[in-house]
C-alpha cells in the first residue's frame, strides 16, 4: 500500500471504514445470490444484527469472523496486520530488531 492510499485511509475516520467494509461483505454476499436471511443463518447472526452491519457496519469482532469464515475471506482477518513486504536489506535488519515487548521507564 502506497503512502497516499495509507494517508486516504486514516482520514477515512472508523465509521466510513466500517461501512466500507460492510459494503464490500454486500457485494460478496450478493455474489453468491444469498439474501440477508441465508447469510444471518448460514453465520449463525441474528437476521436483525446482520441487517444492521450491512447497513451500518456496526458489529463485532467475533460476528464479523464469523462472516469472513462463511464467506470464505478468513485468511483476509488473519493477514490484515501483516506487516508490509521489505524491500531493502535495511528493513530487512530493522525488523530482526524489534522488541518482542515494550516495557515502562523505570521510574
């Protein structure tokens, strides 16, 4: 991902994305021919939840799992925070270096 695209999305703001990505669970639903009670039954959300992501993106993590898993994107979720592909050995080495955790200051 570009630097514009990473500047575009971080003033997209979490409701706008929501409802992007809501829309994009439309669009894959509707590619299977499913109407919104078959998907709600076939994730095992209810019908009235499932109509309002779609129309919100409003839901939580585990029921949009669960949509990902039905729908066949989960590896989509797995791989969302990999980090970018290195493309100097400078990276390379930086990202050997990176902590495995972050302690506080000692005061």
């Amino acid at each position: 991902m570009g630097l514009e695209k990473s500047v575009e999305l971080h003033f997209l703001g979490p409701a706008l994305i929501r409802k992007k990505m809501a829309a994009k669970v439309r669009q894959c639903r509707l590619l299977k021919r499913w109407s919104q009670e078959e998907m709600a039954s076939r994730t095992g959300i209810k019908l009235p939840t499932y109509r309002l992501f779609e129309q919100s993106g409003k839901i939580s993590l585990d029921r949009l799992c669960k949509i990902a898993i039905t729908l066949g994107r989960d590896q989509d979720l797995v791989n969302l925070f990999d980090p970018p592909p290195m493309t100097s050995i400078d990276e390379i080495e930086a990202r050997s270096r990176i902590p495995k955790r972050i302690r506080k200051p000692r005061r």
